[in-house]
C-alpha cells in the first residue's frame, strides 16, 4: 500500500473540486448535512454523468471509465465534503451496477448499465431489502415471489425504502422456495422491480428530525418478468451478501456530517480563549483533537479498503470494520458539537430563535445521527462479521 496519491489522482480531485465549486457558485446546490446521499437531482447527476464521473470503476463496454476504486474514494470524498446532491444515481452507481456485472444477464447489463452511467430519466433505484420482521437477519424476509407462467407474482411488505418515493426501479430481495424445511439462506432471490407496475404502493414515514426520506413499500400481487430476475433462483442470499461490502465500503459513511465537523473545527478556532474557563477550554481542545484524530484514521480506513478492493481480495471484514468506526466517528461529532455549544446548541435553524452561537446543521444532524450505525447493517452486525470472518472466531 501506497500512503500517497499520485499525481493523476491529485489532478483528479482538482478536477472534482473545481467542478463541484462552480456548481455552489452556479447554485446548483447548497451544502447541507442531512441525510446519506441528500436530495434527488437529475440534473446534478446528468452533469456528473457528462464528465464520466457515474459509473467511474465499470469497464469501458458498459459506458465506464475502467478506473480504480481509489479514483472513485477520491470523487466521492469530494463530493461528500460538500454534500453533493447525488441522490438520483448513487444506489444505482454504488451497488446495482457492480451487482448486475457480477451476476445478472447480458440483457440486464445491456439495458441498465448504459443507463445508469448516462443519469437517464426514469433510472433511479432503491433498495427493497429490510422488512418489518427482517433487517440484520435479511434472510427472514418474508416477502414472496410465486412462479406464474415466465412471471413471478410478489406480495409483501418492505421497511425504511430510503428514496422508494422517487425511485424507478427496487433491487427486490424476496423468498422463492415456500418450503419450510429448506433453511432459509437457500431460498430467496433478487429481482429488479418497477415501482410503477401495479401492485406497488408506496407510504411516507417521516424520520424524527421531521424529514421524508424513507418509506413503507406494499406489493400487492405485483407481477415481474422473469427476465427481471438478477442471477440464480435462491441464491439470493450469498449475492446479496456480496454486494453489501460496496454499500460498506464506501467514505460517504464518514462523511456524512462532514460540514458540521468542519463549523465546528471553525468555531472552536475562532473561540476567545480568555473568555472560557481554562479547565473547559482544555477538554474543548482535547474533545476536537481527538475527533481529528480519528477522523483521519477513518480516511485511512476508507482508502485502504479501497485499495483493497482494487487489488481483488476479500473484502467483507475490513468493510464492516471501516463502516462501524466512521458511522461512530460521525455520531461523536454531534455529541461534541453539542457539549462544546452547550443547550444553545440545541436550538434549530429558521425563526427568531437563532442563537449567537450557532453551527449550520448541527441540530438536523444531531437528529440523524441515531441512523448513522442502523442503515446498511448496525455496529453490532458489523461487529459480528469483523470477529467472524476477520478474526476467525466461532459464531456467538
Ligand atoms: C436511515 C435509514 C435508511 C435505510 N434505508 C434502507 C433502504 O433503503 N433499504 C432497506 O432495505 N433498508 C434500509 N434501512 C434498514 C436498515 O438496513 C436496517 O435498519 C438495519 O439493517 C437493521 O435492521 P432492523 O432495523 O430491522 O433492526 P434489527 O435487525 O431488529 O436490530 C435491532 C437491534 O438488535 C441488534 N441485533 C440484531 N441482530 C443481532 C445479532 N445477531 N447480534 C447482535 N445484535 C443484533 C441490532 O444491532 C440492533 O441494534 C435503512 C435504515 C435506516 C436507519
């Protein structure tokens, strides 16, 4: 491993970097920590696709760029420390693609694939996976796809859709053998879903920070072609297994809230020393050393598991490791953010009540925060897999 970037990759962030300054000055966007992967923009992803930048680590017959997995930890540090709005095409980009070049079709690749990389209309996917009674345990899902003719009917109910209000298409894990005595890792398979087909429905929740990001999503008898099928009839599971460690893998879980971090560094800076107890200065000091500290172990993390990546190996436990470190890096941001602003803190953006001292942010995101270690498998799930499959230890 190499502790440097080379001069094409720095080239390459000037690129981002300028690219993503005259979309603020332009304002195309505005920079916000919120949630994941923030707003849905066409527009903002038609203009990533023009400069190549969706689908950057897909070989070149599918409209990628064949580049490395380090180049595309580079592109979405970037995009991430501004909070980019890559909402429309980020699922698709980040897990649908690579899971399609594994296992789907030629069909599948031929149909999708080009269409994602361009950002075109009516290309947005979200991911139809947890249930009321199957989160950590995917393999639970009670959702059923029943063969009918070259078709599968499909009932059931999914959980926490993030962006299945906007979606065109859901990356549906569902049951396919009905059999009791067959164990459940060997029974469901993953489908491609129009969410327009009859027989979705899609309900808003709203999140405790007051925002519809996420939903409940009904199939009722929902027919999908059996082209629409992405790799075998139940083994589901072991795929989806697979493409989990891209959701994992990625800087965007520790840089989430990376624009309170960065008031906050500012804040603390501009802090008049005199004004402050000496003995609270001191932990305020000690408080954002020790976040910078691991923020940067967090990037370290994040890019070592992409060259890992790059070079072909497994990467399951060191995904899960990096994931668990940085969603709570993220979380200790808003509570220190929070203990160095003190109750004022706690006072939103927006009305008379804004208060001198005032990080953009920080409450919405202290309010996201509980979120940062659930979606894409909670610290303790990770956990599990870091002792497993990194260290080797039996199961609990
Ligand atoms: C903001 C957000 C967005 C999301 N977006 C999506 C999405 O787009 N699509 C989608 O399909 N899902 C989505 N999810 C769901 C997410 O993947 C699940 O919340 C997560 O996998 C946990 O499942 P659960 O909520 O059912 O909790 P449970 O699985 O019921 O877990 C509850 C608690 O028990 C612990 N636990 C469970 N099993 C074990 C075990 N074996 N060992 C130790 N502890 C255990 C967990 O760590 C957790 O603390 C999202 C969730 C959030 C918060």
């Amino acid at each position: 491993m190499r502790f440097y970037f080379t001069e094409q990759q720095e080239k390459f962030r000037c690129q981002v970097r300028d690219f993503l300054e005259e979309q603020l000055q332009a304002g195309a966007f505005s920079v916000h920590s919120a949630s994941l992967v923030g707003p849905v923009s066409r527009e903002f992803s038609r203009k990533m696709a023009e400069k190549g930048w969706i689908g950057l680590t897909w070989p070149q017959k599918y409209g990628g760029q064949g580049r490395t997995y380090v180049d595309k930890m580079i592109l979405n540090e970037e995009l991430f420390r501004v909070q980019a709005p890559v909402g429309y095409h980020f699922s698709a980009d980040r897990q649908v693609g690579p899971a399609l070049m594994k296992f789907g079709s030629e069909w599948q690749r031929e149909h999708f694939l080009p269409r994602i990389v361009r950002a075109e209309e009516g290309i947005d996917f979200c991911l139809l996976f947890s249930e009321p009674n199957a989160g950590s345990d995917l393999a639970s899902v009670a959702t059923r796809a029943e063969r009918d003719g070259d078709s599968y009917i499909v009932s059931g109910q999914k959980v926490w859709t993030s962006g299945g209000h906007d979606a065109d298409y859901g990356w549906l894990l569902a049951k396919t053998n009905l059999d009791p005595e067959v164990r459940s890792h060997l029974s469901c398979s993953e489908f491609i879903l129009d969410m327009h087909a009859p027989g979705v429905t899609v309900r808003p929740l709203v999140n405790i920070a007051g925002v519809h990001s996420f939903n409940e999503v009904f199939l009722d008898d929902v027919r999908v072609h059996e082209r629409y099928l992405v790799g075998r009839e139940n083994e589901g599971f072991k795929q989806i297994m697979a493409q989990v460690d891209y959701e994992r893998a990625g800087i965007e879980r520790l840089m989430q809230n990376y624009p309170v971090f960065s008031r906050l560094k500012d804040h603390v800076l501009h802090l008049d020393k005199t004004a402050l107890d000496a003995g609270r200065y001191a932990w305020i000091r000690d408080a954002l050393a020790g976040l910078e500290v691991d923020f940067q172990t967090g990037r370290l993390l994040c890019y070592y598991t992409a060259w890992l990546v790059d070079q072909g190996g497994n990467v399951s436990s060191q995904a899960a490791l990096t994931k668990s470190f940085c969603t709570q890096f993220e979380q200790r941001v808003n509570d220190i953010a929070l203990q160095i602003l003190g109750p004022v803190g706690q006072i939103g953006q927006g009305g008379p009540w804004r208060p001198p001292v005032f990080i953009e942010d920080l409450v919405e995101s202290y309010l996201w925060g509980p979120s940062y270690t659930l979606q894409g498998g909670s610290v303790e799930i990770l956990k599990n897999i870091v002792a497993q499959r990194g260290l080797g230890l039996p199961r609990a």
